[in-house]
C-alpha cells in the first residue's frame, strides 16, 4: 500500500507543472475562492512563503501536508491577519500524532464587516447590508515513511457565500518531502487546491427557475416570457503546483541559519520564484524573504520567539508584508500574527 501512495504521489506532482501550463488553463483573473491563495502563518510568509520545503509544524496543513508527521508531538495552531480593506483572515488547527503519521482538522475564514447594498435604480446604497464570507474546513493525514521522506494529504470542504448566494465544492492537497541528510537539504513539493470547477446557482430573472435554455426561443417554464436565465459558467479553483528546497547555512545546538528557495505555479498567474532565510538563536528567531516576479508583494520580514512553559511550548511569530500600492501606509499593509503550541 505504501508503495502505491508513493508511486501515485511522485506520478501527481510530477506532472503537475504540465497541467498548469497547459492551454486548458486560463491565467489572470479567471479563478474563484481567491482567498485559498492567502498563505497563514507568520514564520511562512516573513519568509517570504518559501516554506514548502522549511515546513515541519502543524501549519504544514496549509503549505505542504507531508511536514505534519516530522514533530511527534501534538500540535494547536491559530493565525490571524490584517489585509488592506478592513478584510481579516483567521486560520486554526489541531493535530495528534501517533509517532509515524499524524491527523489535524483545520478551518480558514476569510471575513468582512457588512457592506452597502447598492443597486443600479437607486444610483447608490439602498440602506441595506450584505455579508461576505468564504471558509475552508480540512482534514489531514500525513506520515512518515522513513526517516528521509514523508507524504500527505488534505481534502477540504470550501464554501464562499455572499449577498444570499453561495457555492459549495471541495479540493485535495498533496505533498512529500524528502530529506538527503547533507547540511539537512530537504526537496519539498506540493500541489494545492486540486478540485472541480465552481459555480454559483443564481435566479438571474427571479423566476423561481435556474438554468433554463434560452437557445431553443422557447418559453420553457411557462412564464409567458422566452427563457432568459441561462446556465451559469463555471470557474476553476487556484490549484497551485510548488517546488522548493531548503538547506542549512550552519548549525549548532542553540543556533542555525538556513535558506530556501521556490518555485511556485498558479493557474491564474505568472510563475513566480520565493526566496527565504531564518536565523535563530536560542529562543529569538529572524526572517527575512522576497517574492519575485510577484505584482503584488515583495519583501517581507519577521520575528518569532520561542516559550517553553509546563503546559506547552509556545512559538508567537509575527510577520510584514509590503502591499506595494495596494496599501497606503506601514499600518495598511499586510499583519501576520501566529501562535503555536507543542503538548
């Protein structure tokens, strides 16, 4: 059985690059559920988000599930971040581990505070609010097959819901790592967001029928009108395919440096290359990262800082990321939070 979970791994990710590039896929502003795109956790993105081959905590349920088994430990996540818009996304998690393999339920929420319904008679607001919301919950199975390579997986039920309308779909993840034991150089990969395409379910006509067929010019549902709601288009998720590697600058008992590269390639973007580093000593850890080719973002920057205490030990991360004209200010660019805790 392991055997054929590797093998079907290795065939998926390899040929993942082939599928994101091919014709089928359309790039810019074509996919839906934006918000699976937004990375979670602090030391992640001070980093730079060059952590698919870093990750061997619990936020591993996000960036590359087969980095869950790495810590024997039972892990509690919990991300919080600022976006420019008043737009607040918060990302929780637990996992148990059994030493090999390890379990963990996650939920993403991307909120909003209520905004102005307006419509195009009354030139303006109408006084009314509506709501946006879109939620991700996961499961995650991840194990080590030896003491070099590990694989995971994650599926997850999705959900956007706006104005009185919603869609409801799914998507799995896939990731493996593999370490070579030389300076702790350790290959990441993995693929995100593999689903169907959505689609909204929408009266356009209010007639209390959906999908009707306007091709034949017949009044179908009897409505004393020719049938004017036709079928809605779908649209596809942000699948994202990412490949990187990590290795160690130097290392001692209390002290490290490393450094990570990654290439990462999105259904609805460029490719674009991440760079990351981290220096820790003692308990205090420094980040610093850069995407490239990026429209974006670019540097980002970060502190953690480790606390061991009787009940658990603690890591509380923050990060920076600069929003380049999409923000105003230092205070209007984008704010990471992150706590971890190890039982």
């Amino acid at each position: 059985m392991k055997k054929i979970i590797l093998l079907l791994t290795l065939v998926v990710l390899t040929a993942a690059p082939a599928f994101l590039n091919a014709g089928i896929f359309p790039k810019t502003g074509t996919a839906s559920l934006q918000f699976l795109k937004l990375g979670i956790d602090a030391r992640a993105t001070g980093m730079g988000e060059a952590y698919t081959a870093v990750t061997n905590d619990i936020s591993s349920v996000y960036w590359n599930p087969a980095g869950l088994a790495l810590i024997p430990q039972q892990q509690a996540f919990f991300s919080h971040t600022n976006w420019p818009g008043e737009i607040m996304h918060d990302y929780a998690a637990v996992s148990r581990s059994t030493g090999v393999s390890a379990y963990a339920f996650s939920a993403s929420v991307l909120h909003m505070a209520p905004m102005d319904v307006t419509t195009a008679d009354a030139f303006g607001p109408t006084g009314e609010k509506f709501n946006y919301m879109d939620m991700a919950l996961g499961l995650t199975y991840s194990s080590a097959f030896t003491d070099k390579f590990s694989f995971g997986f994650t599926g997850k039920y999705l959900r956007e819901s706006t104005a009185g309308y919603s869609i409801d779909s799914y998507s799995l993840d896939l990731g493996s790592l593999y370490n070579t034991k030389w300076k702790n150089l350790t290959i990441g990969m993995a693929l995100r967001n593999f689903g169907p395409d959505v689609k909204y379910t929408i009266d356009n006509d209010e007639d209390n029928h959906m999908d009707e067929d306007p091709v034949d010019l017949l009044d179908n549902d009897g409505d004393g009108l020719i049938d004017e709601d036709p079928p809605e288009l779908g649209a596809k998720i942000p699948m994202d395919f990412s490949m990187g590697a990590s290795v160690d600058l130097y290392r001692t008992d209390t002290e490290y440096c490393i450094a990570s590269a990654q290439l990462d390639n999105c259904i609805d973007r460029q490719e674009t290359w991440n760079l990351g580093s981290e220096y820790k000593f003692g308990s205090l850890f420094a980040r610093i990262g850069y995407q490239l080719n990026y429209d974006t973002y670019g540097p980002s920057a970060g502190l953690g800082w480790e606390l061991a205490t009787r009940i658990a030990v603690f890591n509380i991360d923050y990060a920076y990321t600069n929003m380049g004209k999409m923000a105003e200010d230092f205070i209007g660019s984008a704010h990471r939070l992150s706590i971890k805790m190890k039982f």
